[in-house]
C-alpha cells in the first residue's frame, strides 16, 4: 500500500479523538450502531461519555483498561477498548471493569430490576482467542443445556484484527468490515483508495479524516508520537525480559546437563572401584554428593 497522510487508529490518542469527544459523538454513534447491528427503532440515537473506569494501580501503570465509556439515552451502557498488545488476565479485566460498570448504577436501597446492560467491546490488535479462527466474536450469558439467554445484562464483543482476512480496500463487502479495515490499515491507506472504501458512508470519512495529520495540531500530534514511544518503550522493556528468561532458562539447561554428565561418570567411577576423592577431583561433585550415589544401587 502506498504512504498515507492518515494517523493509525489503534493509537491511544488518535482513537479517543475519534470515539472519544463530544465534537465526534455523532462518529461513535454510528460506529456502536454497526458493530452491534442495530437497526430501526432499536438504534442507539444519542450517548452521553463518562469518566472513564481505572483501577488505580492500572491507572498509576498507565495501563487503562477503558478508552471510552459511555450511556445511550436508555441507560446502557458501554465501555471500548483499543487493546495494542496481549496482556496476561485481559478477558478477565475486561469481565471486571464489566462487572463494575454494572454495580455502580445502583446505590443502597436501589430496585435491581432498573438496572441496564452493560457492552464491553474490544478492539485488539492481538490475538485473544488461539483457538477462534473468526476475527469478530460475541460472548453472552446462556444457560449450558438449553442455550436459553435468560441473563441479558452483559455482552462482549471482541475484534481480533490479525485475524481480519481481507487486506484489500476492494474486499470489503459490510460496513462492520470498513471499520475493521479502518483499524487495521488507515496508515496504510491513499486517498484514491479512501474513495473506494467510503461510497456512501459518510461516517467512515469523517474518522478518516479526524485521523488525516495535517488536521493536527503540533501539541496533538506530539502527543501522538509521545503515545508510540510510550509503547515501543514498554515493547522494549518486554523484549529484554524476555531476552533475559531465554538466557537464564538456557543456562539453567547447561548447569543442568553439565550436572547430569558428572553424576553418570561418578556412577562409573563407583563400579570401577575408584576411590571417593580421586571421583571428587575428576568430577567436580562434593564428597557428600558421591557418598550418597554410592549408597544406591549404582
């Protein structure tokens, strides 16, 4: 694909642009109303935001959870996620914030049949589930037998964007396809090519164009480039600890295998009739060591 004057979506600072501020209310609207296909009477017509949940140690982290939540004008709620990298207890993070959207609706004394759904849905751009090998996912309460959804409260929706198949613009054939595509490759994208993608939804323009950088201004796009840093830091920092288990783990195999091979020539040594300490100084191993091979049936 040729060089695109786009920002990438999947930046923390350029996805709270576009589905985060009340300037582009009308953006996310219309996003939310596509990935849950809804039509009709049941559309999703206004949303007011919300401070965004965090647990204060994930906050102190700078790993917030939630890129965006907020209330339609029935009082569900919803809570988004743009999620760059795999980290260990996501889904179950993803249940908890869930789970804690739910509660705070209600205060001491409050009637629990007025309280509304919860939708959590995460962008990632990472593989969450090995074992799916469909990119979008929809997770719900049902009863095991029957498969009956009798709790009606909590709905997850998951994007996997590696697992997105189509790279072409001339691929996609849905409107919940452009916005994947737009996550995946609108860094990647030219404008000829944009052209190709919008037809008729105007909408999908709009974000294109909250992410075009001459749009920007210095401080914004500072922080922008700040947010990549932020993440190739922490990348590099996972890197090393990784770097380092390997190595470790590698050096434990040797000091292992090393610690084998001296016990074998022991053992021999023993059947030979070789005395302890003439085995000691050939192998390295303490006196103690070679007493208690030759108490075994070596």
């Amino acid at each position: 694909m040729a060089l695109s004057k786009f920002l990438d979506a999947r930046n923390d600072i350029a996805f709270r642009r576009i589905f985060g501020t009340e300037k582009n209310k009308d953006i996310l609207i219309h996003f939310l109303n596509d990935i849950l296909g809804l039509t009709d009477d049941n559309k999703i017509k206004d949303v007011s935001f919300l401070s965004p949940i965090q647990d204060p140690v994930i906050a102190s982290q700078k790993q917030s959870i939630v890129d965006v939540l907020c209330v339609d004008s029935t009082g569900i709620k919803t809570i988004i996620e743009m999620q760059v990298a795999k980290t260990t207890g996501f889904e179950k993070r993803a249940q908890y914030y869930a789970a804690k959207a739910y509660s705070s609706q209600a205060d001491v004394g409050d009637q629990y049949h007025d309280l509304k759904e919860i939708i959590f849905i995460a962008i990632a751009d990472c593989i969450l589930f090995p074992d799916k090998s469909e990119y979008k996912s929809k997770h719900t309460i049902r009863d095991e037998d029957t498969n009956e959804h009798d709790l009606k409260d909590f709905y997850f929706i998951f994007i996997e964007l590696p697992k997105f198949p189509k790279t072409k613009e001339d691929q996609l054939s849905s409107i919940v396809e452009k916005w994947v595509y737009f996550f995946r490759y609108a860094d990647e994208t030219s404008e000829e090519e944009l052209e190709r993608i919008i037809g008729s939804d105007l909408i999908i323009k709009r974000a294109y164009e909250e992410l075009n950088r001459f749009n920007w201004s210095e401080k914004e796009f500072i922080a922008y480039e700040q947010e990549i840093k932020r993440i190739r830091d922490e990348q590099a920092v996972l890197a090393q600890k990784l770097d380092d288990a390997t190595a470790k783990g590698i050096l434990i195999g040797h000091e292992k295998g090393r610690k084998e091979r001296e016990i074998e020539v022991a053992k021999n040594l023993l059947k030979a009739g070789v005395s302890i300490d003439i085995i000691a100084q050939t192998t390295g191993l303490t006196a103690n060591e070679i007493k208690d091979l030759s108490s075994l049936d070596v």
